[in-house]
C-alpha cells in the first residue's frame, strides 16, 4: 500500500460504518499496514441507503445494543484497532460501557 511510505499518516480506520463488519476491516488494514495505528469507530448499526436518501434499519436502542456494542469493540481490540470509539448514535454510555470492557479484558 502507498500509505504505509507516508510517515505523516499516523493511523488508517474503518468510520461511521456497521459494527458487524469492524473486526474485519480492522484485520485487513492491520495485515496491510501493521506500522500504523488502526482506527476503529463505527456507527450503532444504521445503513444509509444513498439512492433513496434514507437511513436503513438497524438502530439499537435496547440494552441488548449496548451490551453488543461493547462486546464487538472486544473483537476490534482483539482484531489489532488501537483506537476504538464509535461515531453517528453511539452515546456516551456506549463508550462507558466499552471502555469497562476493555478494561476488564486487559486484567
């Protein structure tokens, strides 16, 4: 990849996407550029549906959406992100609820 000659790109990630498909990404980037930092920071599920101009099912607004998410973020981890976040619907107790998972997974 050209990326990884470009000492000034400190990090390649996988944003605003599905968490299903995360860990994947995040393998791949990290197979094809294991010098830089991997970024993962997806949405909470939702697909955006560019020739209709809509959002697509997918919204988690349960508690089993949180518990997911953190539990997928374990995946990223384990996967090689070395940032993990979340971006459009992911709310702060989200990022709680990940960051205790990972903690605890690091003990």
């Amino acid at each position: 990849s050209p990326l990884k000659h470009i000492p000034s790109i400190f990090g390649v990630g996988v944003n605003c996407s599905n968490p299903l498909i995360v860990a994947d990404v995040v393998t791949a980037i990290r197979q094809e550029l294991p010098e830089k930092v991997v970024v993962a920071y997806p949405n909470s599920g939702e697909e955006w549906v560019g020739s209709t101009g809509e959002e697509k099912g997918g919204s988690w607004k349960d508690d089993t959406r949180v518990k997911g998410f953190a539990g997928l973020a374990k995946g990223w981890w384990k996967s090689g992100a070395g940032v993990v976040g979340g971006c459009c619907r992911v709310y702060p107790e989200d990022i709680s609820k990940l960051t205790f998972e990972l903690r605890r997974q690091d003990e």
